[in-house]
C-alpha cells in the first residue's frame, strides 16, 4: 500500500479498515445489503445504520470521532450519498492520521480518503448511515443551531469520556504555556463558539473530575497541573 503524501505514515489515499481481502469482500457484501431501505433524504431515513448499535469495541472511535466533528467536522449531501469531513492541520499528520484510522474502524462500510488543501488536511468517508451515527447534522454553522445528544450517545461518551474530550481538543483545542511570574505553565484551551458544544466539553471534564474555568465566553481553560497531567498522559501535546 502506497504511502500518502506531506507526511502522512501508515496510511494512504482510500484506507480500508479491512487489510484483509476475506473481510474485506464480506464488508462490501454487507454494504451492498444494507444499502436498500435508505434514503438520501434526511428526513426520510428507512431501515438500520449496520454500524449501530455501538458495540463495545467501537465505543472509542465513535466518542473520538464525534468530538472531531463537533470541532472541526461537516456532514454534506452529494448526488447520491453523504459525506463527512473532517478539517484538521496539515502540520499535525499524527492527528490526520488517528482520525482517519479511527473513522476506518469504526465504519467498515465505507472507505475513508484525504485531500490536501494548503495547510488543511480534510479527511472524509461517504456514507449515508453518518446520518444516524451523526444526528447533530444540520443546515448552517453548529453555533447558529442547536446541539443535544441523543440518549444513546450520551450512554457511550459515559463510558470513554476522554476519547470524546481528545476529539474536542484535537480538533478545536491546544496546549500551550502560561507565562506567570515569569515561569511556564501548561494549559489546555478549548476554544468553540457554541455554547451547546462548550456545556458538552464542560460535561466530559465533570465526567474526568478534571476542573475548567471559562476565561471568555468561547474558551474553556484546564490549568491545574494534575488535571493538565492526565490530559498529557492521556493525549499529549498539540502546539
């Protein structure tokens, strides 16, 4: 398999989650299935996405993966079928690829891709059963609309918190460093102007008992050292 290009490792242009033909061939199969009882409408979804329900397995990925959409994601309608993409720094390829491999894993039914625009990087995966998997899509910015999770979701962030808070932060945060009294400190920011997507980072922090304050009325700020400490164990810098 061909690497991709500006630096990024491990994966290429139209990633399979199925390296394996055998699995591969009976994923294509499923999709073809599956494929029938849907609409491109959003309105008039008929039948299961296979993807649902979340199983154990995957319950990483998709906490991941919806943070990465709640920050920096968009789900579009083509002639046919719909799409996510996801806009992430072409300087950050680790990021690039964590999400691809995360979105590969969670959906075997459709293959995801990268193109590069400049310094952004958008990774996408056609799909329509992201109607489901992604109910907060909607017409317009996220800030000028509503943002609740359904029940099921819920459910799933409360059992991998973090996974979801790295998507957040991955996507729309950073870490940097405080300069007080002349020493550095690290901080996480986590900068949205959403307030239902902010209440819902807030959420994953209080589900972590890591404490935030909100310096501004779109940032959210992480700066005590044991609470900056997980986030470095559990996700590591992002500059």
């Amino acid at each position: 398999m061909a690497r991709a290009k500006r630096g990024h490792p491990g994966w290429s242009r139209g990633l399979s989650a199925a390296s394996d033909s055998r699995v591969a061939k009976a994923a294509a199969s499923a999709r073809g299935r599956k494929r029938g009882p849907y609409r491109t409408d959003a309105g008039s979804i008929v039948g299961d996405c296979p993807v649902l329900p979340i199983d154990v397995e995957r319950q990483s990925d998709y906490a991941y993966v919806l943070g990465m959409y709640l920050g920096d994601g968009h789900l579009a309608r083509l002639r046919r079928t719909w799409v996510l993409r996801i806009y992430l720094d072409a300087t950050q390829p680790e990021i690039v690829e964590r999400c691809a491999r995360a979105i590969a894993r969670l959906n075997t039914f459709h293959r995801v891709s990268h193109s590069d625009r400049d310094t952004m990087t958008i990774v996408r995966s056609n799909g329509r059963c992201w109607l489901q998997l992604i109910p907060q899509h909607g017409p317009g910015r996220k800030h000028l609309r509503v943002i609740k999770l359904e029940s099921w979701q819920r459910e799933v962030i409360e059992q991998v918190p973090m996974s979801f808070l790295r998507g957040l932060v991955e996507s729309d945060g950073c870490r940097f460093d405080r300069i007080v009294g002349g020493k550095a400190y690290p901080s996480y920011n986590f900068t949205n102007h959403s307030t239902d997507i902010l209440d819902l980072f807030c959420w994953a922090c209080q589900l972590l008992g890591i404490r935030y304050t909100k310096p501004t009325k779109y940032v959210i700020s992480i700066a005590r050292r044991p609470d900056v400490a997980r986030l470095d164990a559990a996700i590591g810098p992002k500059h």
